[in-house]
C-alpha cells in the first residue's frame, strides 16, 4: 500500500480535478487566512528592518571586527542550501528517471525560488551600499574597473544569479501546461485571461508536447550541474580564506550534501502540513516521505563526514591554530551551539534508519524542523566560531545579535511562508501534467507491478 | 467555450519576447550614455562667474604664464585659486573704472575674497595631486583643454574614473616635456611617434605605471 507514488483508482480527471481544485474552488480557509495574516506581519518587519538598515547602515548589525559576517552570511547560506532541494529534486531525479519526484518538484521548485529570494537579500545588504550591487557586474562602467575575478565572492554573485534564473525559467517552464489547464477551467474571465497570457498559447497539440519534452529535458541537463556548482562556490567563499576552521578543502562536498540535507528537511517541513491540509496523501504518499527521509539520511552522514573530517584534519596537521580553533569551537564560548548541531544533525537524525519513524508523517516534521534548526546552527558555528578567535589574542573578539539581526532573520521566514501560502492558492502546488502522465503508466503496467514503477 | 484572445494577440506576445529583449538593451544603451552625457558629467559646459574672467584673454592674448595666479601648481596638490590682491597687481592701475570689474574692487575694499564657482570639483574620495603631474610631465592642457581658447572657464573632460585611467593606465599617450607643461598650443607628435616619445619620458621620468592604477594611489 505505502509503496506506491500514486494511490490507486485514480483517472486522469480526478488528478486534474483534485489539484486544480485547490487553486479554483475551495474557499479560502480561516487557519490559511490567520497563516498570511501572521506572515504578512513577519514580513512587514523584514521591510522595517531593510527599510532601517538602507537609512542607517550595517551599523544596525551586530556584525563588527573580528566578525565582520555575522547573521547575514549564515542566513545566506542556510537560504541557499534549502534551495538545493528543489533543483535536486526537479532536475536530477528527472534525469534519473525516479517518477516520485513527479508530485514534490513543483513546490519543491517554488521553494526553491523563494529560499533563494531570501537568500540573495543578505550579501546585498551586508553589501553596505547595496544600491551599488551592480559593481559587482562586469560591465562598462565610466569607473573603467573590472570585477577582481580571483574573488569567490564574484563567483557567487555568478553562481547565485545563474542558479535564480534557471530555476525560475525550469519552473515556469514545466507550469505551462498546467497553466493552460487552469486557463480552461477556470469559471471567472480574469483568471482565464491571468492564466491565458501565462500559459502563452498552450493548445496541448502533439508539436508542442514534443518541443516542450526536448526543452524540459534540456533544462533539467542545465540545472543539473548547478545543484553541485552553486553550494561548492558558497563552501569556496570560507574555503579560499586563509581563516583556520575555513581552510578546508572539503568545504565544498561538504557544503553541496549540506544544501541537500537542509532542502529536504525543508521540503518535508512543508510538505507534511501540505498534504494534511489540502488532502493530498494520495499524491504525496508515505513512498515520498519514506524517499525524502533516506535521501536526508544519506546526505546527513556526508555532513556527519565532513564535521570529523575538520576534526580529524585539524588534529592531524598538527597546527597550532586549527587545533586551538577546533578545541575552541568544541569548548569555546560558541561550544553549547556545536553541541547542540550536532545533536540536531547528527545523532537526531539517526532515528531515521528506522522505517516507524520514516512513514510517521509527525515524527518525520518533527525530525524535518531539527535539521533546520542544526544547518542553521551549522553555519553559524563555521562564520562565528572561526571569526571571533583567529591568529591573534589581541583581535579576539564576540559577536552578539542584535535584534535587527533576529528582525531581519524572521522576517525572512515570514516572506518566505508568506510566498508558499500565496503559491499554494493561485498556482497548482503539484504538477498536473505530470501526474496524469504518472497515471497512466501506472495504469497500463498490471497492478502490482506498478508499485515498483519507480524503482 | 468563446476564444479568450483574438487572434492578434499572438503578433503581440512574440513582439513582447523579441521587444523585450530589445527593451532591455536599449535601456542599458540609454543609461550607459546618459551617465558619461554632460548632463552628469558637466563636460563642456561653461559656468556663471561673479566676474566674467577670461582665460582667452589673459593666457591667450596677453600671454601670461599659469603660475602667475596659480601659484602653488608646482609644489601642493592644489594648483591655488589666485586671491583678489593677485587680480590688482594689475587692475589697480589697468581699467580701474570698468563696471565688471566692480566685485574685484569691492572685495579688495572689503576685505572679503570672491566667491568663484568652482569648475573643476572631484569628488571628496579622490586624492588629487597637482604637483605631481606637473613634476612628471603631465600638461595643464591634457586635462583641462585649450584653457587660452575659453572666454569663461570651462570643464574640459568628462572627469570619469575611467578617464583618469585611461592615462594612468597607458602614461606614455599623454606624457610631455617637462618645459612643456604650460605650453598651451603644444602639440603632441601624434601616432607612434607619441608612443615613442612617451616611453622614453615615462623611464627617464621615473613614471611607475605598475603603481599609477593602485586603488589606493587616488583613494586614500
């Protein structure tokens, strides 16, 4: 039963009925109403917070030397490795063939674009003047100055920007067909017209269906390469900095399985409420949890890697300073938040070999919010840790939050809630197309064989 | 069910993909222009004076020399606005009566300098040295025109960052005799026969053109 990635009985009316449904016709709830109305706060904070920080200046942070990064890198960075997800999801399980991606990688891909929304608003204002960014570009300025290439900080302005445009084109991209769809049926002319020049002429005919497979294909080919570029350019940017505790080369590897762990939890962190909500347990079956939750256990032992790999490395090279760094961040000030990440990302995460807790929607949210937590505390140990006690005694220093800090942090995950929300109510949260497509492969194959469709 | 679109409205979304596109590029043709355009950069453009003072008349015609009013070109970073009591060496005794000339013997009766509306005005961040380029061969022409063709003090270049580093970056274009330095209407060979002659000035000048595009050199 729980094999499946689809329940059985479904037609390709009843898909396309139960998804667009929720887009189309069912009322709009109080508890949803109460969610935007909560998160639209939390987001008008983020505007006051920015809104204040464009006036004053970084000077509002609590970020100052030794830790000159403070919250904003580690929310960078949490941000975008939750994005990761979402393109792992939607374009290398494509590519892999594994058809129960089919009803996550439309959220997943909207997760995707709002994480790095979130994301990309942190350097930008740890920029200092961030209505400067554009110097960042190569273009010709009357300054005559080029971008310093040798800067992975340029490289992720590349990296991130790339990673924004491809995973929006993907996602509007695979949205057309069921844009054409809600174009159809939807009862009021508005939303026939919204979703008429959205859908940009989709008559469903055979030409259209082969260009748009060679294009989805060819997408998902770019993408790919991008869900393991991106995260290593963000691990390069600690990497390539002098700074023991950064000086790593396994940063990247570590950073790119990091991003995937995070994204799945995240993904799971919003797919459990979702399915319960909206009655989707017939799409996002126990299959998918049980998928999610392996995939956030393999990548949560990679993490594990690489935290006694620094470990290992900073004992076996024998320097002073990594070791002082390493001990330090273990019983330094900062030592409850090491413990507590991994507490939160690696030994709460173990429970997961365990197929009860797999298939267990509630404990698997429960596992989902811990990991989030535990990247999060992740990156703040590596930008914190390391910063606040470097080569000299006479530069150490601590960093305390302010409560911009925390203002701007949760607004952030308003905005991004807020996103989702609206997300959910005006386009389909699971891919139309491709769930019919899903049902009738499923239908043709005899009736238990279908269960292993997708292995 | 009614078509939501005519049919027309398909030449306007393949317009908008293509016309966007264009658009964009446009607008960044548009900008990037506007931004180097004397609008922003006041290249060219001549400026009010409480007295109407007239580069063409006194370098030009009566052939005076730059450091007589600016005295201290030579040896500070700031070439010296020439105070009243410069003006009266000779309008003490010279068109002591002329109407324009009335804020100058009013200042000098009172005691209180001219206010001259500054022409050439780098921003606060740029450290500019004008003794330096003196020292090294640098004329006042290259950077501020034909100063004894202007009837009123005009901005001769754009000021651009990416001015200035168009000859911090290649000297040897713009690089003169030292003798020459003041010398309005010299010409520069032109051609390889410059490129020739400034490689030899930057050596024998001892220009450290690895150093001149330090950010730090302007930027302090």
């Amino acid at each position: 039963m729980t094999d499946q990635v689809i329940q059985p009985g479904h037609t390709f009316a009843t898909v396309t009925d139960k998804i667009a449904s929720i887009v189309l016709t069912r009322p709009i709830g109080r508890g949803w109403l109460v969610l935007v109305v909560i998160t639209g706060f939390l987001t008008i904070m983020l505007s006051t917070a920015v809104g204040y920080l464009l006036a004053v200046g970084v000077g509002i942070w609590g970020v100052d030397v030794p830790v000159a990064w403070g919250f904003a890198i580690v929310n960078f960075v949490w941000w975008i490795g939750i994005g990761h997800a979402g393109t792992f999801i939607s374009a290398f399980l494509l590519l892999l063939r594994q058809d129960w991606r089919t009803s996550i990688n439309r959220f997943a891909e909207a997760m995707t674009l709002f994480a790095v929304a979130c994301a990309g608003l942190f350097p930008l204002l740890h920029l200092g003047r961030p209505w400067f960014f554009y110097w960042l570009f190569p273009y010709p300025n009357t300054m005559k100055l080029w971008p310093q290439w040798r800067s992975p900080l340029v490289w992720d302005v590349f990296a991130v920007s790339t990673y924004a445009t491809v995973s929006l084109i993907f996602w509007y991209v695979g949205l057309i067909p069921d844009l054409a769809t809600l174009r159809d049926r939807s009862r009021h002319r508005v939303g026939r017209v919204v979703y008429g020049i959205l859908a940009m002429g989709w008559r469903n005919s055979a030409r259209h269906w082969h260009r748009y497979q060679m294009a989805y294909l060819l997408l998902a080919g770019l993408a790919a390469p991008l869900v393991v570029s991106v995260h290593s350019i963000v691990g390069m940017d600690f990497a390539s900095a002098q700074l023991p505790g950064w000086h790593s080369t396994i940063f990247p590897p570590y950073f790119v399985a990091g991003a995937i762990f995070s994204g799945f939890a995240m993904v799971m962190t919003l797919a459990i409420p979702l399915r319960a909500v909206y009655g989707l347990k017939d799409f996002i079956t126990a299959r998918h949890l049980d998928n999610c939750a392996k995939l956030m256990l393999v990548t949560g032992l990679i993490v594990a890697y690489g935290y006694s790999s620094e470990i290992f490395l900073a004992w076996l090279s024998g320097n002073e300073f990594e070791w002082y760094m390493t001990t330090n961040r273990m019983g330094g000030a900062y030592g409850p938040a090491f413990w507590a990440l991994i507490l939160c990302n690696v030994v709460i995460p173990q429970s997961l070999w365990f197929k009860r807790v797999r298939v267990n929607p509630k404990t698997l949210w429960i596992v989902s919010l811990v990991i989030n937590v535990g990247m999060w505390l992740e990156r703040y140990v590596i930008v914190i840790t390391s910063l606040h006690r470097d080569f000299l005694p006479s530069s150490w220093g601590m960093y305390y939050p302010t409560i911009w800090d925390w203002a701007t942090f949760i607004g952030t995950l308003g905005f991004f809630l807020l996103c989702v929300l609206l997300f959910i109510r005006v386009l389909p949260a699971i891919s139309i197309f491709e769930m019919r497509e899903l049902v009738h492969e499923t239908s043709l194959a005899p009736a238990p064989a279908a269960a292993e469709g997708g292995k | 069910m009614a078509q939501i679109f005519h049919p027309a409205t398909n030449v306007i979304a393949k317009a908008t993909i293509f016309g966007g596109l264009f658009l964009l590029a446009f607008v960044c043709y548009v900008a990037a222009g506007v931004e180097r355009s004397p609008w922003i950069t006041h290249e060219g453009m001549y400026r009010e004076q409480p007295v109407p003072f007239s580069h063409e008349h006194h370098v030009g015609g009566l052939g005076i020399d730059c450091r007589y009013c600016h005295t201290s070109v030579e040896t500070s970073p700031f070439a010296g606005i020439p105070a009243t009591k410069v003006c009266m060496t000779c309008h003490s005794r010279l068109w002591t009566n002329a109407a324009l000339l009335e804020p100058v013997r009013e200042s000098w009766n009172l005691n209180k300098p001219i206010a001259w509306t500054r022409v050439h005005d780098l921003p606060d961040y740029v450290y500019f040295n004008h003794s330096i380029h003196v020292a090294k061969g640098v004329g006042c022409a290259t950077c501020h025109g034909r100063v004894d063709r202007m009837p009123l003090m005009m901005q001769a270049h754009s000021l651009r960052m990416e001015w200035c580093l168009d000859c911090h970056r290649n000297p040897e274009k713009y690089v003169r005799p030292k003798e020459k330095v003041f010398d309005m209407a010299y010409e520069p060979p032109g051609g390889r026969e410059q490129t020739a002659l400034g490689e030899k000035l930057v050596q024998q000048y001892h220009i450290r053109k690895e150093q001149l595009t330090n950010c730090a050199v302007c930027h302090r």
